[in-house]
C-alpha cells in the first residue's frame, strides 16, 4: 500500500513539476508586475458569460453521455451521469487524463452499470471530440491559411511530423518485437487454449475486453444518433463562444473576429491535451504565444498571458468548483442503486467498481 501511494505521489509531482516548468517557460522575461497591472483593466463580466457557457457545455456533455450509454440497457439519472463527468474533471487536475477512467469509476459504483462498458462509451466520446477539433484545425488551413498557417506549421504541424517520423524511425526494432510477441502470443494460445481458458485472469481478461467492445459498439445501436450529432455540434458551438467572448474582456484583443476565436479554441484545445494537470503551463504558453505571433500588430506577449491565465484559471476554478460539489451531492444520497433499466441487461463477468 506505501509503495503504491508512493508511485502515484511521485507521478503527481512529476507531471506537476512539467506543468511548472512549461508555466515557467511562458512567463520567462515577462514582467510579472505588467501582467498583475492588466489583471486589474480587464472586465470580469465576459469572464462570468463564458463561465455560464463552460457550464451549459458541462450539462450538453453530460447529457450526451447518457445517449451513448442508453444502448447498454441502462438508463442512470442525468443528475449520476452529471456528477461523475465533473469529479472526471477534477480528477484530471491531480493526473493528466485519469477524469475519464474516474467518471467511468464513480458512475459505475453508483449505478452499478460496468465500468469497462463505460470506457467503451467514454472512447468514442474522445473519438468524436478528436475528430471535431482535426476539423477545425483543417478549416483554418483550408480557408485562413495565409493568416495562421504560419504559426501553426511551426508549432504544431512541424513538430508532431517530426516526433512521428523519430518515432518509427528509432522503434522499428520495438515494431518487431512486439509483432514477434504478438504472434508468439497467439500460437501460445492456441497452443494452450484450454489450460488458458480455465485461468481466472484470463477469463477476467476477457471479460473486460468484451465489455469495452460492447460500449464501442453502442455507436452503432444508438436510436438517438440525431440527438448525439446535434449536441456534439452544441458542445463546440459552445465553446467557441465560451473562447471567444473572453476576448472582449481585454481592450487589446476585443478587436478579434469569431474566426480568430476558432483558432484561440484549437490552439487551446491542443494545450489543454497536454499530459499535464488540467493543461496548466501548456495552455499558457501555445495560447500567448499564438496570439503574440498571429495579432503581433496590437497584442503583446504580456497582453496574451493575461488572455490565457484569465481563460484558463477561471475555467480551472469553474470545474474544480463543480467537482467538489458534485462529489458530495453525489455520494450523499443512498447507495441503492438508482438506475433505471430500459430491459434487462446481459449478464455478463464484466468488470465493476
């Protein structure tokens, strides 16, 4: 237990010491006196409009999920699905990435819906939300190319290019290796199959593996697709808006189109995908640094890192706030099981929290 709580402190203070230094990076050579100067000019009513829009995207989300987990013969209270995709998000300030394996977690301790099955629904949910933020990006090329082609080969496309073609470049031996193990494994199996199939491990495996599958598969019996593709479209309509508005809450950027507020949305985006605590340090510098290069004309470095820690602290503030809240609102009722079936469910070895 000590050696386990050990390993998770030392992942915490590692990916923080990341978010740290990238936030160090962003500020270094700024003069930290300026920016508490242009904290004091900006107008904190925009901030509270696009708090309002995070949290309208926050029950679009939430409600969406329930769409994708309603073909898994469950039906939990929108009030559960809510909670849990919060206390995901406040996970996600102590390890990068973990909210969604949490909301997974705490909606199946609830509701006593398997978590494995959940993860396959939260897959394709960053599935779909991978694919609307390539398509964004893909409209800026494609139709603002001359104004933000510039920044965007030299900081994002370059350099993932470039990490790619290392990648296979320096692994093609660890690609053999595993296609090596990959087919060692299979004729083991086939081998041992019936020595395998009898092993409790192997049988808890698998289990999980088909419930993942079962929740991917939910893409495909989903009744309500068109409710699912409207409010995938809402959730990004939302924040773009959510973004933007925050614009005019600085004289100096409050100039900026709705088009410039789409590649504000893709450049954060991409920070906020950062493996690090809630994007911290990764935001902050491609965010300041974007609109220092693209609006060099009238946007300072300093005014950018006033635009990017009021985005991100107030958003930050926003979830970690709702988190909490959720929490206690969540587990404060009683541990029966609230869910509503829609018929009843296969029953299966799936794993559950």
């Amino acid at each position: 237990m000590r050696q386990q709580l050990l390993i998770k402190l030392l992942k915490f203070t590692g990916f923080f010491a990341i978010g740290i230094l990238l936030l160090y990076f962003a500020f270094q050579g700024i003069s930290l006196e300026k920016i508490f100067s242009h904290l004091k000019s900006v107008n904190y009513s925009w901030i509270l409009l696009s708090l309002f829009f995070a949290f309208i995207a926050y029950l679009s989300r939430a409600y969406r999920w329930n769409l994708i987990i309603e073909p898994l013969n469950y039906k939990p209270p929108f009030s559960s699905t809510f909670y849990s995709l919060m206390i995901g998000y406040l996970a996600n300030f102590a390890f990068p990435r973990i909210g969604e394996i949490t909301r997974c977690a705490t909606l199946s301790k609830k509701e006593k819906i398997p978590v494995d099955k959940l993860l396959g629904t939260v897959i394709i949910e960053r599935a779909i939300d991978f694919l609307s933020l390539f398509m964004l990006l893909l409209f800026l090329l494609i139709f603002r190319l001359e104004k933000f082609g510039s920044f965007l080969d030299n900081n994002i496309l370059k350099p993932l290019s470039e990490k790619i073609t290392e990648t296979f470049a320096l692994s093609w031996i660890i690609w053999i290796l595993l296609l090596a193990l990959l087919i060692s494994g299979i004729a083991s199996y086939f081998v041992f199959r019936e020595k395998l199939s009898s092993m409790k491990a192997v049988v808890k495996l698998k289990n999980i593996v088909k419930g993942i599958i079962d929740g991917l598969k939910t893409i495909y019996k989903m009744k309500r697709r068109w409710e699912f593709l409207f409010h995938t479209v809402f959730i990004w309509m939302i924040y773009l808006l959510m973004t933007w508005v925050v614009v005019f809450s600085i004289p100096s950027t409050s100039n900026l189109t709705i088009i410039d507020g789409i590649f504000i949305l893709v450049i954060g985006g991409l920070g906020m995908s950062a493996p690090v605590q809630g994007g911290i340090g990764a935001f902050h510098w491609i965010v300041s640094r974007g609109l220092a290069t693209v609006y060099a004309n009238f946007i300072s470095l300093e005014d950018g890192l006033v635009f990017a820690t009021i985005s991100h602290e107030s958003q930050a503030i926003l979830a970690i706030s709702l988190g909490i809240l959720s929490f206690f609102l969540l587990f404060k009722r009683n541990k029966t099981n609230n869910s509503r079936f829609i018929r009843e469910p296969d029953k299966d070895k799936s794993l559950k929290v």
